[in-house]
C-alpha cells in the first residue's frame, strides 16, 4: 500500500486548504488503496478570513497545524515529525492557505518566499525520489523551491498573470484543461488547475482522479 503525506494549510478557501479539493484528492488516494499521511506545519495564519464575508476577521489569529487537523477528523502530524523517507510521495492541495501560510506568494508574488519546513520537506522527499504533485495554486511553492534548479513543468491552469510568475520563478508553465494533469516525469511532479478553473465541484473530483492516478504511477 502506497502512502501519500498529504500537506495542508489550513481550513477554508480564503485563508487555508480548499476542502472541495484536500476531500477529492484524499477520496481519490482512498479509492486507489493508498494511505494518507496528513502534516501541517505548526505556524500562524497569515490571517483569519470570516468567510461569509470574504474580509479579515479583526482580532482573530488561528494555527495552520489545528486549523488543518479539522479536515482529516484530527489525524494529522507537525510535519517536522515526519520523514519524507517513509512516504510515497507528497501532495499539496491547494486553496489560499498555500500561497499565504506556506508560502507567502499572495502577497510577494515571484518574489515570494517558502515556509522553511515545508522547503526543507520538498527538497528532502524530491533527493529521495519520491513524486510530488500540487493542485491549484500550490504549484507555485514547486516552482520557488525547485525552478531555479529543476526548471519543472508545472501548471496552474491558463491564468497568464500567474503562469508568468511561475516561469519567473524558473519552472515551465503548461496550459491544462480543468480535469487533466501535468505530469514531468523526469522530475516526478504533477501538477494540476483544480479551482484554478474548475466552475464546480465535480470537476474538480474528476480532475483530482486522473491527477492521484498519475501522481500514484510515478511511485517506485
């Protein structure tokens, strides 16, 4: 049985993982015999999103690790406590949480900057050949840990503002449709759009299928 780190960010949209898309990729994983290791490192929110507002809820302050916990019925680790050796390989929902609490592309764009741990986790998992696939927007926290070295091919979709900043930061940018992938097989990386394009959930459950089944393919 294969066994997939799943990193999180958060719970929600706005502020932390896309559930729609962390619940089609664990789905897909369940339906494919793989295990799931959930992680989250234990950092601060960049902030708090009320999320029937879509605006900052002032005074508030959350934890990515406790936050994270709530999608997996709080089977989850500090990701600090585990080894990329003893995975599969490693998958990154996406939603905002990605680009602003493992990374802080919300707001520094190319010029952002990876949560230390989760860099250090990537480039560990990617010098033991284990597959690393994002969705969404987390692609861009492969192309700052990995373009300057690797130039990967990734995708987020078609959006030209953000796949000019991914090519920025030195990775190859592929348009994709909504429930395909983009796998670069000689740098074991999937990538794929999910609500980069997705107009509604079942596309992003069928998107998440065909992005599991390719990411589960480039196992050893």
């Amino acid at each position: 049985m294969k066994n997939v780190a799943v990193i999180l960010s958060g719970c929600g949209v706005y502020d932390g993982s896309e559930i729609h898309e962390v619940c089609a990729a664990l789905l897909a994983l369940h339906r494919a015999g793989a295990a799931v290791t959930a992680c989250a490192p234990r950092t601060p929110q960049m902030h708090v999103i009320d999320h029937t507002a879509g605006e900052p809820a002032a005074g508030e302050a959350r934890d990515v690790l406790c936050e994270s916990a709530r999608l997996v019925r709080g089977e989850i680790k500090e990701l600090g406590e585990v080894d990329p050796a003893t995975v599969d390989a490693v998958l990154l929902p996406g939603g905002f949480g990605a680009a602003k609490n493992l990374c802080d592309f919300a707001t520094a764009g190319a010029d952002c900057t990876v949560n230390q741990g989760v860099a250090d986790f990537l480039r560990r998992a990617h010098a033991a050949g284990k597959p690393i696939g994002a969705m969404c927007i987390a692609p861009v926290i492969l192309a700052r840990v990995f373009g300057a070295d690797l130039a990967p091919q990734l995708t987020i979709g078609n959006d030209a503002g953000t796949a000019a900043a991914v090519e920025a930061m030195g990775g190859r940018h592929v348009d994709c449709a909504v429930t395909d992938s983009v796998v670069d097989a000689e740098n074991r990386m999937v990538t794929s759009p999910a609500y980069m394009l997705a107009g509604d959930m079942g596309q992003v459950f069928d998107g998440a299928e065909d992005f599991v089944g390719k990411l589960l393919a480039l196992c050893n």
